[in-house]
C-alpha cells in the first residue's frame, strides 16, 4: 500500500517553455502532498505543500508564480515549471500523506533538464 | 536556527556486520523522527518511524533509537548485506507536521 506514482520520470525542454509534473497516489487519498527539489549530494528542500482544494504554501525563496502547484483532486497533484530556465534543471520529488498518516510516501521523482 | 546533522562522508562496512548511522539536531523540538532509504535517482523509502517518547524501535534487520536529551538518533542495520548500500536520510517532525531531512549519509557494504 501507500504508493505514490510520478510522470514524466525525465524530461528535457529548452530554455523558455514550461514543463508540467504529476503526481499520483494510487492506493490512498492524499490530502497534503509535498514537492521537493533536491540537487546532487544535497538534501531535500521543500517548496511547496498543497491541501486538496486549497491553494499551496510556499517555503520562503521558492517564486510561486514560476512553480504552479494545483491540488485539484484527493488522488492527482501537478508541478508546473513556467518559463524553465538552465538554473531550473534538477531532481523534482513529490510526496503525499493522508489525516490518517504521521508519515509521507514518496514519488520516484523527476529529472528536469533545461536546455 | 534549526539545523539536523548527518555525516557527509560516506560510510563503508563489511558485509555481516552493524552499520550505524547518527542523526544529531539542534534548536529543535520533534514530535517524532523518520528514517528513509534513497537509492540513486529515485525518491526516498520510508523505514521507521519513532516519537519522542520512544526510546527504540525494531524492524526486522533495523533498529533506531531516539535519546531527546543528547538530540541524537541511531539508526542501525544488524547483518548488513551489499543490498542495503543507499543513502540514509533522517528527517524530524515538530508541531507543523512537515518534516525538515538531513543531508543523508551514504551507506556502502562491500562483498
């Protein structure tokens, strides 16, 4: 159980255009899902939490009108990059937990790499 | 500030023998401690789970313990085998419920 799915597992675009992750939970209902970022050797940073049907949280420094967070529905949310740039490129990782769950489960991440 | 160390350098053992990772944190306050495994290129798998008021828990092969006055958590893996070579992360929980992670501590078991 808990299984948390993503898409696309990689992804390349050129400088500009704007790219959109998913991410599902297969098996439960997610009522907060987290996205990460994470860079070779470092940790996991969070940017953002979204609540199914409300707007996302923000951590301090992260631009939300360049990473667009929808939480529409108790299963899906999405990550869209806008307007991708070189600096944007790295490991995008999203994780979902339920009221009924201390814990999260994690997605098997995206690699963004903007040309 | 809030701050959760892991060793960076990386950690090498023999197979068959305890590994054991630190955890150590500072101006912080969890609720409860989270273990998770990451394999390269992939997301994290959580392990354990253990609260303040937990002095130790057990998982087949693993078992953390968790001391709130030295701000430390040990996390270790009894008969450690090549497959168990990932990267151990630590992540800690306060009143927010979001969990802040450390940097991870690399894990290798030779053969």
């Amino acid at each position: 159980g808990a299984v948390v799915s993503q898409h696309p597992s990689r992804v390349i675009c050129k400088s500009g255009t704007s790219v959109k992750i998913e991410c599902r939970s297969l098996d439960f209902q997610a009522t907060t899902m987290f996205w990460y970022r994470q860079f070779p050797k470092q940790s996991l940073m969070l940017m953002a939490t979204s609540n199914e049907g409300s707007k996302a949280t923000y951590e301090q420094g992260v631009e939300k009108d360049k990473f667009l967070i929808n939480h529409a529905s108790l299963t899906l949310s999405t990550l869209t990059v806008t307007s991708a740039h070189p600096e944007d490129s790295s490991f995008y990782i999203c994780s979902a937990s339920s009221e009924y769950q201390e814990t999260q489960y994690f997605g098997p991440g995206t690699r963004l790499l903007v040309l | 500030s809030q701050k959760i160390e892991q060793n960076s350098e990386a950690l090498n053992i023999q197979e068959g023998k305890t590994a054991t990772l630190t955890c150590n944190y500072t101006n912080y306050s969890p609720a409860y401690l989270q273990w998770y495994r990451q394999d390269p290129g992939r997301g994290p798998v959580f392990l354990l789970l253990i609260r303040e008021n937990e002095k130790e828990k057990r998982k087949e092969r693993l078992k953390v313990t968790f001391d709130t006055t030295l701000k430390q958590s040990l996390f270790h893996i009894t008969a450690s085998q090549p497959a168990d070579s990932a990267t151990y992360l630590c992540a800690l929980t306060g009143g927010s419920y979001i969990p802040t992670f450390g940097r991870g501590t690399s894990l290798i078991v030779h053969p």
